[in-house]
C-alpha cells in the first residue's frame, strides 16, 4: 500500500511562491496497491492526479470516498479527465445515509449552467454510486474501507484503510481534542500506521487571540492533532487540511511546535508519498 497526497489545503485552493513547498490545492489523496487504487475525496487535486491516471496509459478503475460534500472536496471533479473516457470505471460513495442520491446531485449540480458549461452527462466512464455508512467496512480489490462520523458541520466520514497488515486513517474537516474522542473515533484511527488529520489552525487562531474566533468552524488545531495522535497510538501524523492563508513558513512552524507533543509529525506535502513497507 502506497498512499500519495495530490492536495493538501482546506477550504480554497491557492498558488504562488509562499505556498510551494506545501502545495495548493485542495484535498485529494490517492491509496495504491499494486492495480487497485483508491481516491480520497476530490478537492481540486484530483485534476493533476487524472492526468497523470490518463498519462499511463491503460484503462482507469478506482473507489472513490468522498469524506462530505462542501466545495473544497468535491470542486475538482469535472476536472478529472478519466472520468469522460470510456472504458473507465468509477465507484463513487457518498458519505452516510442515503449518500449516494446526495453525492450524485452534489456533482451534477455544480456542473450545470451557468456554474459550468459541460453538464455531469458529458463523462463517459461508467459511473457507479454507492453510500459509505459509519462502521460498515467496505472491500475493495486488497483494501478494507471501514467509514466513521467525524463532528463538522453538515457532518464528514473519516475513513480507515487496512491492506496487507498495515492501515491508514484519513480524518480531514473535524473539530476535535482529546476530550472530545468518541469510542467510534479511537476505534478506527487506533493503533493506525499513519494518520492523516485535521489541523487548519494554530492554538491562537482557533481561540481568538490571533485574529476572528475559529471555534465552531469545524477544523482543529495542530497541537490537538499531535494529542490526538499520541492518544490513539498512531505511529505517524500528517498534519492536513492547511489555512489558504498559511505560507509553507507557517506550517513548517506548525509542525514543529507538534512535534513537541508528538515527536513523528510531517506536514501533508502535495506530492508527498506514504509507503508502508
């Protein structure tokens, strides 16, 4: 199992010279295993990850896992050049009940005049929608999907992955501290390989002493990451889901003031790969 990050930033994607080493764009992640491929939601990262699916040449199959449906996460999909080639095929789940009607509309919706000028119709891959429902484990060729709840607003699915012994967590969009795990949330991110989290705010700005109050916008701090991490047992955090407004500075500051709760903290780099061995 490999995974590779192909966007890294919350809320809007954003560009230039300050943000290059991290990368801009939003959230898409990519979970490999010899053919099988997973794709983890569809922030405007997935355009460069579909182009280089089309570059390679042969046919594409892929689980999608689309943690909730604001903008930042799914914005990138009509991009996704695989997905007007026949001869591909995609399974798109929709986060909880009745999540597969909902993803379906979401994405046909933003592709409608006069947001967009190619309708959801134009993509002649074969389409499958299916729903992601908390604590129902989902097998996909060597990969073990197992969705939770995460606390957002409008609601978010964190998503387990185990193949071949090892296992990864993706939690973006979720306001969280260690007081405030639930049995279902250590469940699945415990004892994982690498965890990937939430972590869009410093302590200052999240409390207001730096700025507008951040409570309650449904993103968690670093330092609360690094607490969360080393409370589950997680061999490794990646810090994810960066403020538009953090430059690569700021969030190597960020992860650097983590590691003093929880000594194996990256931040989440567009283009950066984990490989389990």
């Amino acid at each position: 199992m490999e995974v590779r990050f192909w966007g890294v930033r919350g809320s809007v994607a954003v560009s230039g010279e300050q943000v290059a080493w991290v990368g801009g764009n939003t959230s898409c992640l990519e979970v490999s295993d010899g053919d099988h491929r997973l794709i983890l939601d569809a922030g405007t990262g997935i355009r460069g990850l579909g182009d280089s699916l089309m570059a390679a040449g042969r046919p594409v199959k892929a689980a999608l896992f689309f943690s909730h449906l604001h903008w930042d996460h799914v914005q990138g999909f009509p991009f996704f050049a695989p997905a007007y080639v026949p001869g591909t095929e995609l399974v798109l789940h929709g986060p909880g009940q009745g999540g597969d009607v909902k993803l379906h509309r979401v994405l046909s919706k933003q592709m409608r005049p006069p947001s967009f000028p190619v309708t959801l119709e134009a993509m002649r891959s074969t389409m499958t929608y299916a729903v992601a429902q908390a604590r129902q484990p989902i097998s996909y060729g060597p990969f073990t999907v197992t969705p939770f709840d995460l606390p957002h607003p409008n609601g978010c699915m964190g998503y387990r992955v185990d193949a071949g012994g090892r296992s990864f967590v993706y939690a973006t969009d979720v306001e969280l501290s260690v007081d405030r795990l639930t049995p279902e949330i250590v469940q699945a991110m415990e004892g994982c390989d690498a965890l990937c989290l939430d972590a869009q705010y410093t302590p200052d700005e999240y409390h207001g002493r730096k700025g507008v109050a951040k409570k309650g916008w449904g993103h968690s701090t670093m330092m609360d990451a690094a607490q969360i991490a080393q409370a589950v047992g997680a061999k490794k955090l990646y810090l994810f889901h960066h403020d538009p407004a953090h430059n690569d500075d700021t969030v190597r500051a960020m992860a650097e003031e983590a590691r003093a709760l929880f000594p194996r903290v990256e931040p989440a780099r567009e283009g950066g790969r984990v490989a389990f061995g």
